[in-house]
C-alpha cells in the first residue's frame, strides 16, 4: 500500500541541490519554520494593506482619517521594537502608503534599511521603494544605504541589481555618486541587456547631479548605440542627450556619432511590423522622438552634421502617419530639427507645411502646439509661415483661450508693409469681439505694428481711432501719449480730419452714455479738438473727404454752441475719470480762443467757473485758474492758450519685422513692485503706477534714510539734499500741470551722440545721447546676439541726488536674436554738472535668470550746455 503524501517532495531547494537524508539541514529547516510559526501565533496578525486602503476610504470625515492613521501608526512603532518582526515588510508597505497620503512617516527610515540588508527579494524590492520614498541627503541614515548598494550593485541576480541602480540613482547625493560611479560604469559594459539599460539611466542620473564625473561614462556609453536592443538604445541616447547639453566639449566628441545615429532612425523608418516595439503602426516612436531630439542638438549651427541629417528628416517628415498621435509627436519633433539645424531651404518649407497641417487639426492641442511652434520659428522662413496666414487667422476666432493668444501673437509677427492693410482689418475684428485680458496686449501691439508699417498717414490715423474706440479703457497708458504725438506733428489737414473724425466718435459716446467705457477716445478727442476745433466748426471743413473704408461719411459740421453742449454733458458726468475731465476742461479753455462767437465764449466762462468749487482738488485748482484767465489776465488768455508746436519723437522706428513679435508681449508688473527700484535705493519716494485719480502725495521725513543706498549708487555723489531720482520700465506719469511748457519755444535738433554702455553676456546696450540747455534725452538701444530669445528684459538706471530721471515706458520685454528693445530716459541737471549713470540688467535666457551692472561715465562734457 503506497502512501502518497510521502512521496511528495518537501524540500525547498532545487532538485540538484535536494539532500533528503541531510540531518543537520532537516533540523534546521524545521527549527526556523517552528520559530516563525511560534511567532505569527503569538504575535497578532497585522492588518493587510488592502485592508487598510479600504479602511481609510471608508472615511468620512478627515478627523476619522486621521484616528485611523493615527491608530495603524501606534501599532506599526510597535512592532518595529521587535529585532525579528516578521510582518516588517507588511508594515513599511502600509507605511509608505500613509507616506503618500502626506502624514509623517520617518520613524520608519532604520526599518526601510534593515529589509533592505535582507537575503529575501520581496523584502529587498519594498526596503528600497521605502529608502526611495523616505529618504533624502539631509538626513544621516542616507550614509548608511552606501553600503548596501556597493553589495546589490555586485549580485548574482538582476532584479537586485535593477533595485539597488533604481534607487542610487534616485536618492543619490554627490558624495555617493563619487562612491558608486566606478560601480555604474562597469555596470554599463554588462553583457545583461536589463542590467545595462539600468545602469544607463543612472548615470544619467549621477551625471546630471554630479556633472564632474561625465568622463568617467564616455568610453562605455558610445557602445550602448551599437545593442540591438531598443530598451538599452533609448537609454543611451538619453545619456548622450544629458552629457551634450552639459558640457561643449562632449557635444563635439559626439558629432561623430551623427551616422550611426541616421542609420538607427533610417532602420525604424524602414522595418516591417514588429509586434514588440508597433505602437499604432509606428515602430517605435518613443524611440524616434529620442534619436531626432539628439539630432537636433547635434546638427545646431554646424553645416556638416545638418549636411548629413538632411535626407534623413525629410524622409522621416514625408513617410511618418499622420492619421495617428505618435505620428504627429515624430513629426513635431522633426520640426524642431529641422529649424534648428543648418538645414535647406525646401526642408525648411517641408517643416512650416508639417505645422500648417496641424493647424487644421481638430484636436486643439495640435493646433496649440503647431502656433507656438511658428512662433518661435517664423524669424527663420518668415515667407513660408506667410503662406498660412488665413489658416492662422482663422485661428483668432477659436473658442480655446490659450489658441487665440498664441494666434494673436504670431499674426503680430506676420505683419508686413505688404498685408498690413488685410492684418489690421482681422485684427480688429478680433479686438472688438476679443475678452477683456487680450485688449491691453492686442491694442498695444497694433499701435507699434501702425506705427511701423503705416502705408499713408490717414490709414494710420483711421487705425489709431480704430484702436482707440474698440479697445476702450483697456489701453496701456502711453497709447493716449503716443497717439496726441503723432496727431500733432501730422500735417494741419490731417489734423483738421482728425479732430472731425474724433468730433464724431466724441458726439457718439456722449449720446450713447457709454463715454466711461472709452475714457482713453475722450482723452484723445478732447486734446485735438481743443487745439483744431477752429477747423472742426469753419466752413474749411467741407472741402475735406471722410468718406470711410466702407464708403460712408457720417462727419455733419457743428455748431460752436453744440460742441460746447456735448463739453458740458461730459463735464457733468459722474462717472468719468478726473484725468479725462482735466483734458475736457482744458480743452474747452482752448476753445474759448478757438471759437468767435461771444455767446459760445459766455457759455464757456460760466462752464469754467463752476469749477472753481469743484469738490475735488484738482479741478477746483483748474478752474480757479482758467477763470483767472478772463479777469485780470484776461489779456494773457490768447497767448496762453494758443496752438502748441509739434511734439518731439520719442519712439525710434526701424524697419524690422522680426522685433515686431516682441512688441507684442507685454508684462504687467505685480502691485509690490510698483514702488520702484527697491533693490537700487532705500527710503526713496514712491512712485505712482498711473492711476485715472491723482492721489494725494504724503511727504515723509526721511532724514535717517539719506544715506541708505545699495550698491547701484556707490561711489556717486550724493552729497546734495536734493531727493534721489529713480524711474522704474512700467511707471507712466499722468500730466499734473497741462500748461507746463506752452512758452518754451522750439529748440534746434541737438547732435546725437552713441554711448557703449555695456556689453557683456552677449547682451548689447547703447544709449544714444542727445541734450543741452540743463536737459538731455538718452535713448536706451538694447540687442541680442544670442541665438535663443531673451525674456523678461528689465532695464532700470539711477543717479545722483542733483539730477532728476525720468523714465519712459520701454518697447518691449523680449529681446528676440537681431532684434532690439528701446527706451526714452529723459534726464534734467540744473547744476549741469557732468552725467554719472549707474545702469542694472537683468533677463531670462533658457531658463536662467541674470543681472549684470555697470556705471557709465563717457558722456559729452558739454551734454547740459
């Protein structure tokens, strides 16, 4: 009779090793598992893992949560006091999990050690997820994982040495780094595709931590491009990728692999179906996208590289699936190679048709991607983009908020002497319709693109209106300034079409009740018509056309008494701006001598005086002294109030199409910083931000502070107890005195002189200086030789306490390659002692912020005189 539960083989080693009648292994055996059947009866049996998810979920308040945490907290410190728990690995898992829900979980940092020191897989695979979780270089145990990573890093079974590679590459701080790298070298040069692959990436890891030991990798990573195995190819490539970006000198030891690598990326285009590596169709996309990244860096600015990748991208462009995502990331990522490198000019035009696809997309975030990608290329072909331009266009009237920004922008930068006209019309279709964050950007962007590419002055002047009546009270405050300039120093008939056209839209707003809605139009209209309003009411006015784009004149000639009617109506209204009703104000004391009719002058005198009990200061102050214009100083009315001379330019043009993507982009400062250059000066006053209402100045004693500078200002004299002057980039002045300088006469255009100011980091700045008679005008020219754009470009300057520094709003804030940002510093010396200017830089490229500063003292000693 056979007995079969006796024939059953019991022993837990191999069949080769199997000795049944080994006595001393038979009672060893029996003796540890009685020792661990003793123990898991006496010890209670801990809650499983899924158990306690399933605990914590069931939770409804996060008081409950939390007695639950606490209460599997209390028993896993419990059995951590047990040298020989059996359950350690049960209880770090949980542990973990109480980790990721964000409570504290360091008491277990020695447990995570003691199974990783463990002979047992399971334990190993849990006590290094644990050191990964738990442990970082600023704490002391992290020293005590070295050792036991020298031990796995050298073990017979690939799964452990996968383990301890996952984890020295996580948590490894320099001084392990150093430690281990000669172990994850050797490791690279393993015959074990898993093992190889492993020790790929963390030396990718160390090597972005510890960038010194890159040429300890160089001898075995090369040979990684040779594997046939795609896990391993990947990582290679992401080695090399890390160690070109790092360090010049690689790159070039690099280029010489630009062949095999076209062979790797010609071979998957090639292949027939592999089950292994098919992803919709596409053999291997993940590895593709890593070889042309690679590429890219390899082939910028080196004709010979690109020279040899050509054919390959175009093959890669014209072959790839399109129908799929994984073709589109390939060809995406063939766009940017071929931008970057020194490619052909038909490849370049492959490229701008590969985006001009994806913006006809339904996916949206092709279409996203595909517009910011032409935006940082279209300085490169700027005709192919041109060749899209409806489609981007199209794009402006996207439901998708970040879509019509992106299109905004690029159709900014498409805009030429040629489609200007067809732009702007789209444009400010766009404007009108567009939601109040676009309209600062957009109608800022279009007054420089007008200004710039203007093909008469009259469509400049149409456009600006335009701009001025759609955008509303969502202009940038220099536009109102930068407006009254050009209309000034335009020719008297386009200044008389101009004060009809804005009469017209004055009359609209005051009608329709929506004036508070186009306070910056007001503004405009009221200045012009106060110096041209004789044109507007003669009889001169018919002879002048206003007929509009679409053929229509809605311009009929008013009467003196009408205009001073719609004067009143505004003047009246409560819900205006003071500014605005300080250009009204004034601009109807200037038609007191504009207009001839002396019942038109009575009404205008009786207007005035009201105001001379104005609630609010300034208009009260306005009125009392308009009003002294028709009593004792009535004689003086006329010559005060007479015609003002053409404004000076401030803004340099230049025809560059590429800077005009710059303009468009403007950043507003936070409300903090708005008190200027806190890191140029203590205890300076602060500035205003440009507000519709004056508020009310508060004078400080700041007696204690006079001294208290930084280091923009040392070494100059500061001596004087004149207040420092300090200007900041976003910081308009409002017109406090709207009579200030109606008796300076014209002065002759002063010679212009170039000053280097400072020229470091590939960053240009020259300040062009003009001056004289205790005042100059230095114009800040700053450019770029960089190949990638700058961002966040912040001029500021200071001077000593005798000058006074005024400080125009700049151009824009990003420098693109050949491009140009310019700023207005108006500067005035009463004691016309020599200039000593102290300048700071600071700007964003590839992520990095920098600042640089310099004092600049070469300027004409005859500049004040």
């Amino acid at each position: 009779m056979a007995y079969p539960m006796y024939e059953v083989d019991w022993s837990v080693l191999p069949p080769e090793q199997n000795r049944r009648f080994n006595p001393a292994f038979n009672i060893a055996t029996i003796k540890q598992v009685v020792n661990e059947a003793i123990e898991r009866v006496r010890m209670q049996t801990p809650t499983r893992l899924r158990d306690l998810i399933r605990q914590i979920r069931a939770a409804r308040t996060a008081a409950e949560e939390r007695s639950v945490v606490n209460k599997e907290c209390a028993y896993i410190r419990s059995t951590f006091r047990e040298e020989d728990s059996v359950w350690r690995c049960r209880n770090i898992a949980k542990l973990l999990y109480i980790h990721m829900l964000g409570y504290p979980a360091h008491f277990g940092q020695l447990e995570c050690l003691k199974l990783i020191a463990s002979t047992r897989f399971t334990d190993k695979r849990v006590g290094y997820l644990g050191a990964m979780l738990l442990l970082d270089e600023r704490q002391d145990v992290h020293l005590l994982i070295t050792n036991c990573l020298k031990n796995d890093l050298n073990s017979n079974t690939q799964f452990v040495v996968g383990l301890a590679l996952c984890t020295l590459g996580a948590i490894a701080s320099p001084e392990m780094a150093r430690d281990l790298a000669s172990e994850v070298e050797r490791l690279i040069k393993s015959p074990n595709a898993y093992i190889k692959k492993k020790a790929a990436l963390c030396a990718f890891r160390i090597i972005r931590r510890v960038p010194d030991l890159m040429e300890m990798f160089l001898p075995a990573t090369r040979s990684l491009l040779t594997e046939k195995n795609h896990g391993v190819l990947i990582t290679g490539v992401t080695l090399i990728t890390e160690m070109c970006e790092n360090s010049p000198d690689t790159l070039n030891h690099f280029k010489k692999i630009v062949p095999n690598l076209v062979r790797i990326l010609k071979n998957l285009i090639l292949a027939g179906y592999s089950p292994e590596h098919d992803v919709s169709g596409v053999s291997d996309p993940f590895l593709q996208v890593k070889i042309l990244r690679l590429l890219r860096i390899l082939g910028k600015n080196d004709a010979e590289a690109s020279e040899a990748m050509n054919d390959i991208l175009a093959q890669v462009a014209t072959n790839t699936e399109t129908s799929k995502n994984v073709g589109n990331t390939i060809l995406y990522e063939t766009v940017l190679s071929i931008m970057d490198i020194k490619s052909e000019s038909s490849l370049r035009v492959l490229a701008v048709n590969i985006l001009g696809r994806f913006l006809l997309n339904n996916d949206k975030n092709i279409r996203y991607v595909a517009l910011n990608t032409l935006l940082r290329t279209v300085h490169v072909d700027t005709s192919a983009v041109q060749r899209h331009r409806t489609t981007i266009l199209e794009c402006l009237k996207d439901p998708d908020v970040s879509i019509r920004r992106r299109a905004m922008e690029l159709s900014f930068a498409l805009i030429n002497s040629q489609n200007i006209r067809a732009m702007m019309k789209e444009l400010l279709s766009f404007l009108e319709r567009s939601d109040a964050e676009f309209k600062a950007h957009c109608s800022s962007a279009m007054v420089l693109a007008a200004e710039r590419h203007a093909p008469s002055s009259r469509w400049h002047l149409d456009t600006l209106f335009q701009v001025l009546l759609k955008a509303g009270n969502y202009l940038r405050d220099d536009t109102v300034s930068n407006t009254i300039q050009i209309v000034s120093s335009a020719p008297s008939e386009r200044q008389a079409y101009a004060a009809m056209r804005l009469w017209t839209s004055l009359e609209r707003s005051a009608t329709a009740a929506d004036a508070t809605e186009r306070q910056p139009l007001i503004q405009v209209a009221a200045w012009t018509i106060g110096e041209y309003g004789d044109m507007l009411v003669s009889e001169a006015s018919n002879s002048i056309s206003m007929v509009d784009d679409d053929g229509v004149d809605d311009f009929t000639r008013p009467s003196e008494e009408y205009v001073i009617d719609i004067y009143q109506k505004l003047l009246w209204s409560t819900q205006l701006s003071i500014t605005t009703k300080e250009y009204l104000l004034l601009s109807l004391a200037k038609l007191s001598t504009r207009f001839t009719t002396q019942p038109s002058q009575d009404k205008i005198r009786v207007i005035i005086d009201t105001f001379g009990s104005h609630i609010h200061i300034e208009l009260q102050q306005r009125g009392v002294e308009l009003s002294q214009l028709y009593k004792q100083y009535a004689h003086l009315r006329p010559a005060l109030l007479e015609r003002m001379p053409a404004m000076e330019t401030n803004v340099v043009r230049e025809d560059n199409d590429e800077e005009l993507a710059t303009n468009t982009q403007t950043h507003e400062q936070p409300a903090h910083e708005q008190d200027a250059l806190l890191d140029l000066i203590i205890g300076s006053e602060p500035l205003s931000n440009g507000d519709v209402e004056h508020q009310p100045q508060v004078t400080t004693n700041n007696n204690s502070n006079t001294n208290d500078i930084l280091d923009l200002l040392s070494g100059l004299d500061l001596s004087s107890s004149t207040p420092v002057s300090v200007s900041n980039n976003n910081v308009s002045t409002a017109p406090s005195l709207l009579l200030d300088g109606l008796f300076s006469p014209a002065a002759a255009t002063p010679q212009e002189t170039v000053v280097k100011a400072l020229d470091r980091g590939g960053v240009s700045v020259q300040l062009v200086v003009c001056g004289g008679d205790g005042s100059a005008t230095l114009t800040m020219k700053a450019s770029s030789h960089h190949h990638n754009t700058i961002t966040d470009f912040l001029f500021q300057a200071a001077v000593p306490r005798t000058f006074r520094l005024d400080m125009m709003s700049p151009s824009g804030t990003v420098l693109t390659p050949q491009g140009e940002i310019t700023q207005v510093l108006k500067i005035t010396n009463p004691s016309k002692t020599p200039l000593r200017l102290r300048i700071r830089v600071s700007y964003t490229i590839d992520g990095n912020p920098i600042l640089e500063q310099a004092e600049v003292n070469s300027f004409p000693p005859d500049l004040f005189n």
